[in-house]
C-alpha cells in the first residue's frame, strides 16, 4: 500500500486492483503487531516488530518472552528476512496494588517494587523497548499524578 502506485494485492479477505492510494507516509513506519502463538506466523513473515504483553512475571517472564521472542527471529530468517531490523517492544499494562501481590500474581500488578521487578525482567528478555501503560489506573487523581509515577518508574529504571 505504501509502495509506488498502482497497487495491487490479494489475499483471501482483500482484494485491491491497480488502485492509487494516497496519502503515502513520509518515512517509512514500522509494523509492529501483538499476539501469542497464533500471530507468531504472520509477525515473523510481515512485521517489523513484535509487540507482547507478558503474563509471567521474574525469571519465567524472562525465559517465556525470550523463548518466544528467538522463535520468532528463527521464523523471519527462514522467511529470508533480515532480523536484525526487527525489535521487540514489551508492553506493561500496568496495575497497581496497595499491597504486593501474592507469588501468583501476573506480571505488571503489584507495587511499584514489583512492577519495578517487571520492567528488569523486560530488560532481561531482551526488550528493545518498554512501554509503561498507566491508563488502567483508576485511582489516578490526575494527569499530574499519572506523570509524577512515569517519571518515578524512569528514575528508577536509569539507577538500576
């Protein structure tokens, strides 16, 4: 789509033939796409990124992501794609608690210690990139108060 025009595609919900579409982008954007097992496929044939939302906190987190994460470059390449280009961008969707959670808990819930402990082991999966999403927050009093706990969890991840 992003090509020069005409553009012509098909695949079994889209057909498009010899259109011109505008606006193209000035830069090239990249794809990232989320899923699990079902969607290992499609990020490894088209996407310039994988873009996971872990359920396991600690060591295990760390292993399941990077596990993954290996599977997924090993697809790419046997699809002939450069996998250096492509990146892994873990997002946190974030819930505190007032209390730890328990050793059940999922990854991102919890206290700032343990969401803390969430964004090292995103580090250690080999994340390129982490988003921190604070939008689950009811308790947030404000926009003020939502950014006062970004900047924390920054300081905090720049001294560790």
């Amino acid at each position: 789509m992003w090509g020069p025009d005409p553009v012509t595609f098909r695949s079994p919900r889209v057909v498009i033939d010899n259109a011109s579409v505008l606006p193209k982008p000035a830069t090239k954007i990249p794809v990232m796409l989320g899923g699990g097992s079902k969607a290992v496929q499609r990020i490894a044939k088209r996407a310039d990124g994988w873009l996971p939302v872990p359920t396991t906190p600690g060591p295990a987190g760390a292993a399941e992501l990077r596990a993954s994460w290996d599977r997924i470059r090993e697809m790419a390449s046997e699809y002939g794609r450069d996998t250096s280009r492509m990146e892994m961008v873990v997002v946190g969707n974030v819930t505190f608690t007032d209390r730890p959670a328990g050793p059940d808990r999922s990854a991102f819930v919890g206290t700032l210690d343990q969401i803390m402990d969430d964004v090292q082991m995103a580090a250690e999966a080999g994340a390129d990139e982490l988003i921190v999403d604070l939008n689950l927050q009811d308790w947030f009093t404000s926009t003020g108060q939502m950014l006062e706990t970004a900047v924390k969890i920054r300081e905090r991840t720049a001294a560790s």
